[in-house]
C-alpha cells in the first residue's frame, strides 16, 4: 500500500490516544503529527517517559497531510476543518459540529451559534455501514456520536424495512462507560460520586437525542443516557414496537440480513451482548428478543472505537481508497466472544 499522511488534533483526549495507537500500527497510514486543539494551548508533558509527546496546535504542519482527525470538544471543530480544508487536506471530525445538517439546531442543541455553516450541507454522516458510498468522495465526514452509533445501527435497518409500528416510541435505554465524558475533570466524574452508584442524566435534554432523531428520519425516539461505573462500553437497550404480525424472529431476520456481510456489526442467533465482549474492539454486537408485545433491541460497543475512534479510521480509509478494516483487526477489529452468556445463560 503507499503510505498515506494523517494529523491528529486534540490528541491527549481518550478518542485522540486511541485513534493515536490505532494510527502507529496501521501499515499504510504515517502519523505526521499529534497536536493540542487549542490555538496558544501549551501541551501537557507526557505523565510518563513512556508516553509520545504533544505538540502545540501549528496548522502550517497540515501543509500536505492527506487527512486529519478531529478529536475536539464541539465549538472547536468547525474553525480548524475549516484550516485543514483549505490545506487541501481531508477531515474527519470525532466531535458534533458537523453531525446536525441545521445550523439553527445546532445553536439551540449546544447553545452558541455554528461558526462554518456553510459546510453543514457538505459534510457527510460516518455511520459507516450507511454511508460507505458517500465517504469515498467527500472532503468532510462527520464522524457519529458513540450513542448515536449503538442505538442506530440497531434501528436503522428496521425503519428501512418498515417493520416497526409508524406511531410507536422507540425506547433507547442507553448506559456508557466513564470515558464518553471525555478526560477533562467534573464532579459528576469523581470517582466519589461515581464508583457504587449509577444515574440517569440528560433526560429530555440529551444533545445526542436530536442526533439520532435526524438519522432515524423522526422525532420518536425517546433517549436517555446513563452513566456506569466502568471505563468503557455503551450498551442499549432498544424497545419497539413492530408492525402487526411482526415479531421477534422477524426484527432479528432484517438484522442478519442486512449486516450479513458486515465485518464490524454481529448479530446473535441467540443470547443477547454483554460489554466484555466488545470492549477494546471495532465491533458493535446486536442481540434481539421478544418482550410482551414489544422487541427488544440490545447493542453494545466500545464507546472509544466503534463509538469514535475506531469509526473515524474505518471512514478516513475510505476516504484514501485504502481496504475499510485496515489497522482494525485482529486487536481492534475481530471480535472472539461466543453468542452464549457463560454458563449457556439465555
């Protein structure tokens, strides 16, 4: 393969360390360089003699790098791909500033006003598996948010098969691990108020709910997140309600059917997923089951890969024409778990 260039800024976040890692192993992709996102930010010095350094922000060192990856809190983003484009280089930005396709949304979601709208119509949507014929050709991807990613890659191909009852909610029911709040420090992350306990938050408010109301093409979704008291991991649980005569075995039949030949989505036959099977992985697990007289939908993923990093590599190797999985597997691409729980638990 001929090596291809990429920048990371904001690198010292957790997506950034591992999209960094992901970067050093990859055989056809060369780190250029690793950067704070902060214009004057002075980079913290590495915690051990171990770890790279990282540079402070300089966007004259974009200058010929083939893609560069966004890992910014929102509001940071669209000033910065703005910098990289005109460099001639391609983006993919791991934070929300090119997820929603309105400016004014995006003012009402995040409560200051988009500073590039005008690339809002051009960046696409990375929810890879759905987007896999635009990425190639587009200078901008958008890479999802890790809730976004769980809860749609679940949904997505049942409202496509029109399976699900038309004025029916549709529950997610999500929990994360403790780095979907990213690295900074907060009272809510404290290990004291975290460690033994579990919350809802967001409720209503959740700035990824409209998110995942554009991609599903509806404002039925109903979304909660909730906050575990473990590092990494998202799993959701879906609750639908299908069309009549539709059932459990039908909802699973689409799932199977439509990421049949997906590398990074699996479906279970039987059984349900479980977090220490996806943690450290490219893979989001689907399990199914009936419930009543609704379908439950359970999706798990690594929040830091599936969930960020790893999907930002899957889209930036689209955009360079280079074979989707490169640098994802075995050690972040190719899951090992069983569909069976332990102890052949249903």
């Amino acid at each position: 393969m001929n090596t291809k260039s990429a920048a990371i800024l904001g690198a010292s976040g957790y997506a950034g360390r591992e999209l960094r890692a992901l970067i050093e192993a990859h055989p056809a992709l060369e780190l250029a360089a690793a950067m704070s996102a902060r214009p004057g930010q002075a980079p913290e010095p590495p915690a051990l003699p171990v770890d790279p350094p990282i540079d402070a922000l300089d966007l004259d060192r974009l200058d010929g790098v083939d893609v560069v990856f966004l890992c910014t809190p929102h509001g940071t983003s669209a000033p910065l791909a703005l910098a990289a484009l005109e460099r001639g280089a391609r983006v993919v930005d791991l934070s929300a500033d090119f997820r929603l396709r309105d400016a004014a949304q995006y003012e009402r979601v995040y409560g200051q006003p988009h500073t590039a709208p005008e690339l809002l119509a051009e960046a696409v949507y990375g929810l890879t598996e759905f987007a896999r014929e635009r990425v190639p050709g587009a200078q901008l991807v958008a890479n999802p948010g890790c809730y976004p990613t769980s809860a749609l890659l679940a949904l997505k191909p049942l409202l496509e098969a029109d399976l699900l009852e038309p004025a029916a909610p549709m529950v997610v029911d999500a929990k994360s691990g403790l780095t979907g709040a990213g690295r900074s420090a907060s009272a809510t992350t404290h290990f004291g108020n975290v460690h033994e306990n579990f919350r809802a938050y967001g409720v209503g408010v959740h700035r990824h709910g409209p998110e995942i109301c554009q991609e599903a093409g509806n404002d039925r979704v109903v979304f909660t997140a909730h906050l575990l008291p473990i590092l990494r991991g998202i799993l959701s649980t879906i609750y639908l309600q299908p069309r009549a005569g539709v059932g459990a075995g039908d909802i699973a039949a689409a799932l199977s059917a439509r990421y049949r030949d997906e590398p990074f989505v699996t479906v279970y036959e039987r059984g349900l997923p479980e977090l220490d099977r996806v943690q450290r992985t490219n893979q989001c697990h689907l399990g199914v089951a009936a419930h009543g007289p609704l379908v439950c939908v359970v999706s798990a993923i690594d929040n830091l890969l599936k969930g960020a990093a790893g999907q930002a590599l899957q889209n930036a190797n689209l955009l360079l024409g280079l074979p989707e999985g490169t640098g994802l597997g075995p050690a972040h691409g190719q899951h090992t778990a069983t569909a069976v729980a332990p102890g052949g638990l249903q």
